[in-house]
C-alpha cells in the first residue's frame, strides 16, 4: 500500500514575523530611557555596561515600543540582557 505525504502542508504559507530594532535614544542613571520617543522607567536598575546605554540598540520582547503598556521587557542586541520596564 502507498502512503501518500500531504505536500499540500508545505505549500501553505507560514506566519513569521521579526522583532523591530530600536535604538536607545536617552539613557539617565540607569532608570530612565527613551526609546522610540516614548519614556519608560526601569523597574530594577538596568546598567548601561549591560548594553542599556545611549544608542545601543534593543527589541521588546513584551510590551509595546509605543508605549502603550504598563510594563515592557526588552534586550540589549549586543549583551544579550534583560531589562524589565515601566511604560509611562
């Protein structure tokens, strides 16, 4: 008996997105940033050494870079780290 493969699957197309880069435009005492001409405040100190400095670029993992939220999480593009946000 022949199996039949449905190839048909792999025709469909398949949702994928990509996470926006943002850059850091105002980084003050590690808790307090601009980004995306939007303010947020960090809900932990969130260290310019990290990778949260003025130009360094990031991606929101949750919330919004509009700042339509109540809290944000993003990543420094070159560390690697977390920051947890206050959207204001």
């Amino acid at each position: 008996m022949k199996r039949i493969f449905p190839i048909s699957l792999f025709l469909l197309p398949i949702p994928s997105f990509a996470l926006m880069e943002y850059t850091i435009q105002v980084a003050h005492n590690d808790d307090f940033f601009i980004i995306n001409d939007e303010k947020f405040s960090a809900q932990t100190y969130c260290y310019s050494w990290d990778g949260f400095d003025e130009g360094n670029r990031v991606v929101f993992i949750e919330g919004s870079p509009y700042g339509a939220c109540v809290n944000a999480t993003i990543v420094s593009i070159d560390t690697g780290e977390k920051c947890e946000l206050w959207c204001e």
